[in-house]
C-alpha cells in the first residue's frame, strides 16, 4: 500500500505531539507507510474531516476514534 494522503499534515507522522511513544518509528511504519485504514487518525479524518482529528489521538487508538465517530 501507498503512503498515507495524510502524511504532509499529520501532527502524528511529522514529530509534533508530545509524549511520543518510543515505538511511534515502527508505528508510522506500520500506519504511515503501509496499511493506514487501520490507523485512528485517518479514519477520523476520513469519517468526520481534519478539523474533527484530535491532536492527542495516537494512530493505535482505534477505540477512541470510534467513540469520536460515533459522536460525530
């Protein structure tokens, strides 16, 4: 799969969020560059738009996204 569409303006991916998590390099590897329908961030995004992202959202943290969603 293709880089992220996302990858230009995510907080996430460009090193901006704080409390990174030591393993955010195999995290990006995982949802930035490979398989990104799984990553919480792109599927608020996708659902709701960029503005609805949270910045403390972690690509790992699909329950959250979901609760986000589901709120709308």
């Amino acid at each position: 799969m293709a880089d992220c569409e996302c990858l230009g303006g995510c907080i996430f991916f460009n090193d901006k969020m704080g409390n990174m998590p030591s393993i955010a390099s195999i995290m990006k590897q995982n949802y930035c560059k490979t398989n990104n329908s799984g990553c919480a961030r792109y599927m608020v995004f996708k659902a709701l738009g960029k503005e609805k992202v949270p910045g403390d959202l972690f690509p790992n943290n699909v329950e959250k996204a979901k609760q986000i969603i589901a709120k709308g």
